[in-house]
C-alpha cells in the first residue's frame, strides 16, 4: 500500500464478486458486485465514511473541502458549489482550456526536435488551466512552489504508515505533526493567490470559478463560504482537479502512441475544426473519437483508483456481510478490469465507448465515482480531456521515444514510474 497500492489485490479480485480477507483483526472487503457497489454509493451511503487513514494522507492539501467534508456539511458544500459546474458554465471553462492548450502546443513545438517529457508538460498545462479556470490568472509565478509541494507530499507524507491505518483520527502520529506543517505552508500559499486574485477583481470583474465560488449562496440558507471554507474549496479543486486531470492527459498520449491506427482516426475527425478559444465548446460535440480514447484511458488508467469506506454500522450490501468498522475496497483500477465485466479488459479499445456500442454496465465503470458524492467536476474533466486531446493529436504526430517499459503506480492518483519521453513531429 506504501509503494504502490495497484499491488495490493490479489488475483482473484479481477475473477471474483467479492473477496474478502483481515488486516490486524479488520475485515477488508474487495467489492466487485453492482448491486453492493449500488447498495454503498447510492441506497445507504449514510452508512458509511472515508477511513481514518484517507482523511490523515489527504486532510493537509485538501483541508475539510467537498471531497473530504461530510454529513451536512458536505450536503452544504455541494449545494452551494454545484452551480459553478453547471452545463451553462462549460462555454466559459471550455474557453480556458483551449487558450492553455494553445500556448502548450506552441511551447512543445518551439522544441519538438528533442524528445519530450509528455508527463510534466501535462501536469503543467492542467495547473494552468484550473488556476486560469478558478482564478484568470496565469500560473507562471505559483507553479514551481504548488507543484513542489504536492510532488514531495505525495512522495513522502502523503504515503500510508501502519499508523495511519491503527490509530484513531483524534490521536496524531509524528507524521500528522509533519503533515501539519505541510498544511501551513499550503494555506499561505493559497492565501497569496486569492489575495492577488482580490486585486484583480477590484480593476475588472472577470468571469471565473473564484468568481462564481466566492459569490455563491447556499440555496437553502442563503450563507456564503467562509474565508477558511473558501480556502479549502479552491485547494481541492486545483489540488484535486489538476493532478488527476494531468495524469489522465498523459495516460491518454501514452496509449495513442502506440496506436497509430487510432491516432490517425483522431488527426482526421479534428483535420477541419477550429479548436480555438471562441469556438472550443461548440465543436465538443463533434469530437466523438477524441471522447471515446479519453473514455478507455480512463477505464485502463482510472486516475483515482480506489473507492474506501468503512461501515459505521452492521450492514447487508447486496448480499455480502459487512461488519461495522469493517473496510470496503471499491476499486475502479479492479473493476475496469475485470474479467467478468470487460470483454478483453487489457486491450486498449475505444470503440467500447463510440455511440452504437453496448453501453457498460453502471457500476462496472466508475472514472469519477457514482451516487451522491459523484465527481462535482467530471463533465468539466472530460471537456478538460478531450479538448486537450485534440490540440495535441492536431498539432503533432506522437511516438513514444524508446521501448522501455513503465508500470503504473498507485499512491495518491495512478501515476507512471518515471516521465517516459515521446517524439513529436508536426503536422503542419
């Protein structure tokens, strides 16, 4: 679980429905039954909370956000941030993402003679995108430092210790003091970036998530964020949004460069659009083979790959016993592909996800999640992506440099061992 999680299922779990087994006197269960995953996300969701564990790894970079918060503070976080990722918001946000995507593409090609760190070049431009998205500011000044900072937490503190899983949240083990300190410099930073943000606003009023969050209302009791709610939702979006988004971006280029067939499948469907900034959201439907790859990289390299809750109380999901404090595993790195559920599940197909094809079944594929605690931001993820996508595909012909291989590793989100290089030679 400390190196890499992927590891940590057995076998079986791609075969079986339900497997279950004991970690110090604590049933674990691997969950792969749509009707206990139904039964746990949808029915009874009441019933069970993140583990101790989750909230200790994530609590510093995240604080008490959306995807951290829970009971009615959460129904009251989502009740007031919803409106900022309505479907009228996407033409604004899909207007970001073109602008940035431009600017990569262009950045790229000034040195596509020399191979190129595709993972890096996609975390940066995904940063960009949710500071430009959130805040209309270029993320130049701020990059270096946020990317720091999560690179050597995730690295370091943001990896499980046994007593991570053994002790209760109230109890602080070293390592919560160190995460502490991680958290002070967290917040800082992000109060330097909002309190630039506050000047801009005062010059212009520019039309951005900051915009819609810090003006959003609780449409049941009318209250606003606080300055430390307002902190915490902006740092999970950007935190959480960035990094999962930028691995996704890369996964996606790494399998299209070694499918030249669907790579050129792709270069013909944007050959004529105009992906520009003004037009970006208007020609999304359009991209149906951009959206299907993004789809299948998802199933193949889901970005969160693991789904934990623990019961509160006794509970029948779907038939399978679950214990109160006993450990549910909901695992979409398991589930997308198992054997039962996929036809071929390691074949990088996507005609899977193409209209026409036999949609799969709900809860065998979960990207983003499902029931209420859904990804908040999925539908801008996949705008996000697929946007992306085709700039990219447009503007280079892509290879993988070498043959080397690279193995997934799951520690906060289903990153590559190390940032493979890839060859890019325009198409113009």
């Amino acid at each position: 679980m400390r190196e890499n999680a992927l590891l940590a299922f057995p076998p079986e779990a791609f075969e079986e429905d339900v497997v279950c087994r004991s970690f110090f006197g604590r049933r674990q269960i691997i969950l792969n039954r749509p009707a206990g995953i139904q039964h746990i996300l949808i029915d009874n969701p009441e019933n069970y909370r993140r583990t101790p564990a989750t909230m200790r790894m994530l609590r510093p970079l995240l604080g008490n956000g959306l995807l951290l918060s829970q009971g009615e503070d959460w129904k009251y976080q989502r009740r007031t941030v919803a409106p900022a990722f309505a479907s009228r918001t996407m033409p604004l946000l899909a207007g970001h993402v073109a602008r940035a995507a431009q600017a990569t593409v262009t950045k790229l090609a000034g040195c596509s003679a020399q191979p190129a760190d595709l993972l890096t070049a996609m975390q940066s431009l995904a940063l960009e995108i949710a500071g430009t998205s959130m805040f209309s500011l270029a993320m130049d000044r701020y990059r270096p430092e946020l990317r720091d900072l999560i690179t050597r937490y995730t690295a370091g503190l943001g990896r499980p210790s046994l007593l991570d899983f053994l002790l209760p949240l109230a109890i602080p083990s070293p390592r919560d003091l160190l995460r502490r300190r991680v958290r002070r410099q967290w917040v800082a930073l992000f109060g330097r970036i909002i309190a630039e943000r506050r000047v801009k606003a005062s010059q212009a009023a520019p039309r951005d998530l900051f915009d819609l969050l810090s003006t959003a209302r609780d449409p049941e009791t009318g209250a606003p964020f606080s300055p430390e709610g307002l902190v915490d939702q902006v740092a999970t979006l950007i935190a959480a949004g960035h990094e999962t988004t930028g691995v996704a971006l890369f996964w996606s280029l790494w399998l299209v460069a070694a499918a030249p067939a669907v790579q050129e499948l792709l270069a013909a469907e944007v050959e004529s659009l105009d992906l520009g900034p003004d037009t970006a959201s208007e020609i999304l439907p359009r991209l149906v083979h951009t959206r299907a790859v993004v789809q299948e990289t998802l199933r193949l390299y889901p970005p969160a790959f693991i789904i934990v809750r623990q019961a509160r109380a006794d509970d029948d999901a779907g038939g399978v016993r679950v214990p109160a404090g006993g450990m549910v595993f909901i695992s979409p790195w398991v589930l997308h592909r198992h054997r039962r559920l996929w036809s071929q599940p390691e074949v990088f197909d996507p005609a899977r996800f193409l209209p026409g094809a036999s949609p799969p079944n709900r809860f065998a594929y979960l990207p983003f999640g499902v029931g209420p605690r859904v990804c908040i931001g999925a539908q801008f993820a996949l705008t996000e992506a697929t946007l992306v996508l085709a700039t990219m595909i447009k503007a280079f012909e892509i290879e993988r440099a070498n043959g080397e291989p690279l193995m997934p590793i799951g520690i906060v989100t289903t990153q590559p061992d190390h940032p493979p290089l890839f060859q890019l030679r325009s198409r113009h």
